[in-house]
C-alpha cells in the first residue's frame, strides 16, 4: 500500500510503499484488548500492603485475665477484632503481571498499526528533526499539520532537539521504535512515523 510522505510544513515530498503484512492487517480488537491489559498488568506497581495479626507491633500478652472478668477470652491484642490488630486476608505486596508470547506480542502490534492505518490516522513524514530546542516552532509547524493529539515514532533514536521541544506541548509524545506499543499508538488520535520508523518497524515485525 502506498502512503505520502509529508513534511513538517506539511508539503508533499514523495511516498512509500507500506508492507501489507505489517500495516494492512484485519483489525482485531480482541487480540488489541488482551495486549494492553498485558502492558497495564505489567504497569501496575502491587505495593499495596496490609499488616496481618504476627506483623503488628502490639504485645503478645493477655489484654486481660483468663477468667473472671465477664468477657470471651482473648490470647492478645494483636487479634483482628481489636482496634490496630492485624488484618484477615489484606493486601499483600505482589506482582500483577502475566504471560503473553512474544509472537501474539507482535501481531497485536501490527494491528495497532493497521488501525490507524485504515482509519486514515497515520501519517508519515520524511524527518522529525529541528534546528533548535524551541517549542514555540515546533507549535507552529504542529498547527499547520494540524497535529494535536498524536504519538510520533522516530528511528532507533529521537532527535534531542524535537523530543525537548515536544515536552511541553500537550497531547504530543515522541518515542523511538523500540519504544513502540499498543497501548500509546491506540492512546493518541493520530499516529506519525518518520521513513526511518517504518524502516525500523518493518524490520522488526517482518
């Protein structure tokens, strides 16, 4: 599939032919769901943590005499029906995330791409590069493309001009391809890639 290439002032300086394998697929949003749950999983922290009944710092000893004083007998404070006892079945600290094969990975990826691609919301430019670390440029050529929520996937590396000129703009993130996911392409109304991204992706998902 052919696609035009654009430049940051949004001129037309050619084309490229998109594999269809990587960015022509049937779009699934089943295997899309299970991915980004896959990348949430692995997202969430699990440091949510509740002390149990042996790890309050209470005394061990009887809080009153075994009889005689009219109430049910208790072995100690640190029970869970006393105020500051231990908590029965709490939060413990643990890992949330699960497995997902790195094939089924890959094709979740590259339908991602296909996505965007036939909702008319991925385009490529020839560079994402500046002169100068300045938002305000950047801002500028951004409204003449009328980007203003969108993912830009570079090379194998960001140009350090762009990425500090982006940082400030919201609604705009700027990732290498090594760094493209399901997750922040799916995230973002629109998706751009430089040659070079497609280059890079094309060699990683073929």
């Amino acid at each position: 599939m052919k696609q035009d290439i654009l430049s940051l002032d949004n001129k037309n300086v050619g084309s490229i032919e998109l594999n269809e394998s990587i960015f022509g697929l049937e779009v699934r949003a089943d295997i899309l769901q299970r991915v980004v749950r896959w990348q949430l999983a692995r997202m969430q922290a699990g440091t949510h943590k509740t002390k149990g009944r042996s790890e309050v710092a209470l005394s061990p000893s009887k809080p009153f005499k075994q009889k005689g004083s009219g109430n049910a007998r208790q072995g100690s404070r640190k029970g869970t029906q006393f105020r500051k006892g231990g908590i029965v079945f709490g939060p413990v600290v643990r890992d949330h995330s699960h497995d997902l094969t790195k094939k089924f990975r890959q094709l979740g990826l590259k339908i991602a791409l296909s996505s965007k691609a036939k909702e008319g919301n991925l385009v490529v430019i020839d560079e994402a590069k500046l002169s100068s670390p300045k938002t305000k440029d950047l801002q500028a050529k951004l409204n003449v493309c009328g980007f203003n929520n969108c993912l830009f996937i570079d090379g194998k590396e960001v140009d350090i001009n762009f990425a500090l000129a982006s940082r400030n703009i919201a609604g705009i993130d700027v990732l290498p391809t090594i760094g493209a996911n399901v997750y922040d392409i799916l995230k973002k109304d629109k998706l751009v890639l430089t040659k070079d991204a497609v280059n890079c992706l094309e060699e990683r998902l073929k």
